[in-house]
C-alpha cells in the first residue's frame, strides 16, 4: 500500500467507523439521537461499547492502530528522502506515532470490560493516544515546514500546510476550553462529550493534508535480509 492510499484510509476509516457504532447503538436505543459533535449526547467509547457496536469498532479500529504504525513508519522514510539521512527529529516522532498507536490498542482491548483496573487502562489508553499522536503531527508538520518549501522541484501546494497547522491550533483551543471548564468547575457531562468527538474528529482531518502532500510520493519498504 503506498503513502497516499493510507493516508487516505487512515482519515476516512475512523470518520467512518465512530459514527457508523453511534448511529447503530442509537438505532438500538442503547444512546440517545442527538447530533454527538454539537449536542454531546453521548461518548464515544458508550457508542462503540453498546450492543452489537463494540464487535465492529473493535476489529476496524485495531486494523487502524495497525496502519496508524505504518503511516508513521512511512512518515519516517518519507523525513530520510526530503533530508537524505533520518533526523533526530524523525526518530521522535516514529516512536511518539507507534507509542500513541500501541496505547489505541490498548484502550479498544480493555473497551466494555469492567473493574478499577481496566478502567485504569482505558483512561490512560486513550489519553496516551490523544496525547502522543498530536505530538507527532506537529513535529511532523515543523519538518515539513522546514524543508519542502526550500526545494526546488516541490510541488506541493503550501496552503496544505496552512491546513494541518489550522487543525493542530483547532485542537489546542478545543484542548484548553476542555480544561478550563474543568477548572472552573463550568465542564458537564455533555461539553466533555463535545470536546472528545471533536477533538477525535480534528486529529483524524490532520492526515488529509498527507493525502496532496504523498501525491506523488512512493514508498517500498525492504526487510534486509541478516548478516551472519
């Protein structure tokens, strides 16, 4: 699969995914109909924990840690071609994506089982992720930054970038109002639920700027084979 074919299913998947087990556990009557991004009716791990919803978002959204990895292996790759060796920075981020996919799984793996302890991994599984992966996106876009406007054959259109720093800033804001209405104790069950889905939303509309950015970008990952 090449850079672009994944970076597209990577933003589409779980657009899909979290609001196809929200309106099956709505049509169960498990959730309330609402509009979850405006109303905050509801979170999302309730939506894809509920009926017949947790067997289809656990087994899309594992695929998609999966090719969550994958994306920043290829982000990697992508780094050593613009720079011609792998920076340090492109170390960080790989491991901060792959760490922060790693933790998804954890958090889908303990979703609608009960007691202290998997309730302890669900939290911190999903904070991880959603602390992580928005690390290694602005790292990602800072190198970026750095270098695709400096070559000479780029041909990229640099109101992409202009996009995913709108959505990385987006998040920022949508973070702090989240913790300001926890500090000042104004924060209820539904403007947590709003920040989530669209915290979630944002995160996921940061890799649509890969998709033009990889247009033409091809990448053949290679096993090297041991030497004795």
């Amino acid at each position: 699969m090449q850079p672009r074919t994944l970076a597209f299913i990577i933003t589409v998947l779980p657009f899909l995914v979290s609001n196809t087990v929200y309106l099956l556990s709505a049509y169960e009557g498990s959730v309330a109909w609402c509009i979850p991004y405006i109303d905050g009716c509801t979170t999302i791990s309730q939506a894809a924990r509920s009926g017949s919803s947790i067997f289809v978002y656990r087994a899309t959204m594992i695929a998609y840690s999966v090719l969550l990895i994958w994306f920043w292996i290829y982000s990697k790759h992508w780094l050593k071609d613009l720079y011609g060796y792998t920076t340090k920075a492109a170390h960080i981020i790989v491991w901060l994506g792959i760490i922060g996919a790693i933790f998804l799984i954890v958090y889908i793996d303990f979703l609608g089982t009960t007691g202290e302890v998997n309730r302890f991994m669900r939290r911190y599984g999903i904070l991880i992720f959603f602390t992580f992966t928005p690390l290694a996106q602005l790292i990602l876009l800072q190198q970026q930054y750095k270098i695709l406007p400096s070559l000479p054959d780029a041909t990229f259109n640099p109101r992409v970038l202009e996009y995913q720093l709108f959505t990385l800033i987006s998040m920022l804001i949508i973070g702090i109002v989240g913790i300001v209405l926890d500090i000042t104790q104004y924060k209820t069950y539904q403007s947590e639920n709003i920040v989530e889905w669209n915290f979630a939303l944002l995160l996921n509309l940061y890799f649509l700027g890969m998709i033009f950015i990889w247009k033409d970008y091809r990448c053949y990952l290679k096993v090297s084979p041991e030497k004795d």
